[in-house]
C-alpha cells in the first residue's frame, strides 16, 4: 500500500497552508470547496492510490481502515468549518478535526467502492453527510450534535447505530449545550434568530430513544465493534452529547481509536486502548457506535 507518499504530500501541503496563513491571518484554512489547488492534489492522489491499490475489491471496514491511514499525521486544526458570511461547503483535506477527519474518511471510503469517481461525487456527498436532509440551508442546517448526525445520516442510509445492539443502555441527558452558550458559537452571536433552529433540533434529539455504551463496559463490547466502526465518545459536560469521534481500529486484539488528535496535534492511532482512554478521562462517560452501510 503506497501510503507514505501521501502522508508526505500532505505533509508538504501543511506547512505551505501554514506558512500562508501566518501572512493572510487564517484566511487560506477556510476552504470552500476545491478552490485550492492544495486539496485538489491531495484528493487526486488519493483517488490514484485508491484505483492503483484496488480499494473497490475492499470490504467496507477494510476501505474505511486503508483511507483513515492515509491521513495519519496530517495535522490537527479546528474550527476550520467556521466561516465569515453564510454557511458553504468547506473543504480542507490539509488540515483536519475529529468530526472533519472522520467525515472525509466516510466520504473517500465510500465513492472509493466505484473505482472511478469523481470531485463532484466527493462533495455531493460531503454535503449529504455533513448537512440535515443532506442540504446546506444555513448554519443551523450542519449537524452540530454529534447523536443528531449519526441520527440524520442513519435516516439517509449511510450509517447505521448499533450501540444497543451491542450492549448499549439508555443514555439519558439533556441536551441543550449550543442554546446555553451562544457566545461560544459566533454564528448564533451574529444572527440570534438562529438559535430557534437550535432549540428545535435539541428538543428533537431529547425525545429520541438514544443508547451508548458507559466507560467501565466498554472492554467487554471490544469484540462486537468492527474495525472501521464510527466512534462517538460521549460526555459528562452538562448539556453536550459528543466531545470527540474517531474510528475503531483493532491493535494485537484491543480496540484502539484512530483520530485527529487535538492532544497529539494530528491524526494518529491511540497508543492504549480506547477503554483505557476512557477510564483515564474525568469528562468521558462512554461511546455510542455507528457501522457504515
């Protein structure tokens, strides 16, 4: 598998993205689509990897694993989904955050299926995924809640919850975090008639039936999570549903989690397992699963 070329490449990339932003102030890390000659690299050597090492024949957790590595140590960066003026697609394959990196893994894993795709299929589904109904309205159209975006997209087909099938309880918790703490969220500061939409999708997500994995049970599930799975860590921060989200991978039989790092700076694979993550953290609570269909 040729993937030390790309992880260089993007390296590369990283550094002349930095070296731009330092001089144009952050600008050039808000990518609207492939706008930047950058991206279009990255995604054109991605695509040339995936036909040239056969990523169609792959099973989907084998996919998903093969694309999730080919960004690891791109770096870490967030906030890159906030733009000035009104919400638009935004592309940035240089620079990645948790929800970023594992949306860009779904997308890539899934056109990959067809051994030709193209940059048109990447970003229709990028805003299927990424957006309600899968269309970009305004910023209360992203799905900001992590729960409601697993929610949304199995309602679309493309991933399925199966974290009570595994052994999930009922995850009881009200979520109102984005509605408690508009100053957090510069688009709901600029425009306060958004938050109605807000508090329309958190009632949604309290009246739904939602079920999660706690911290000291996760070890015993390990071995009903596939590689490939989608991670949702959830926590114990009033108000919120998910802190942070990566995807399973197994190492010498233990359930580890590949993820863009904010500790680590970039997207690396966990050095404990991720039930030892948990365990270590006072805000963790537990995880909810999502398999990709």
């Amino acid at each position: 598998m040729k993937l030390l070329s790309l992880q260089l490449l993007i390296l590369l990339f990283a550094l002349v993205a930095c070296k731009g932003k330092a001089v144009q102030k952050n600008e050039d890390s808000k990518v609207v689509q492939f706008t930047d000659t950058l991206d279009q690299s990255i995604f054109n050597s991605i695509k040339d990897l995936a036909r040239e090492n056969s990523f169609s024949q792959l099973e989907n957790a084998d996919r998903i694993l093969e694309v999730g590595k080919l960004f690891l140590q791109t770096p870490y960066i967030g906030g890159t989904l906030e733009t000035e003026g009104g919400e638009r697609l935004v592309v940035n394959l240089r620079e990645l955050d948790c929800t970023t990196y594992l949306e860009n893994v779904v997308v890539l894993s899934s056109i990959s299926k067809q051994n030709e795709f193209s940059e048109n299929d990447f970003l229709k589904m990028l805003e299927e995924l990424r957006y309600r109904k899968g269309k970009i309205k305004d910023y209360t159209s992203r799905l900001h809640y992590f729960s409601d975006w697993i929610y949304e997209n199995e309602q679309k087909g493309i991933v399925k919850n199966v974290s009570s099938e595994i052994g999930g309880v009922e995850y009881k918790k009200e979520i109102n975090f984005m509605s408690k703490h508009v100053d957090s969220y510069s688009a709901l500061k600029a425009d306060s008639s958004l938050i109605v939409s807000i508090q329309d999708t958190e009632n949604a997500i309290n009246g739904r039936d939602l079920f999660y994995i706690p911290e000291d049970n996760v070890q015993n599930v390990e071995n009903k999570i596939h590689n490939g799975d989608l991670i949702a860590i959830t926590t114990k921060i009033k108000g919120l549903d998910i802190s942070h989200v990566g995807i399973a991978i197994h190492v010498n039989d233990r359930l580890h989690l590949m993820h863009a790092s904010s500790l680590a700076k970039e997207v690396v694979i966990s050095d404990i397992p991720l039930a030892d993550i948990l365990k270590e953290s006072k805000l963790q609570s537990g995880i909810m699963v999502a398999r990709v269909q």
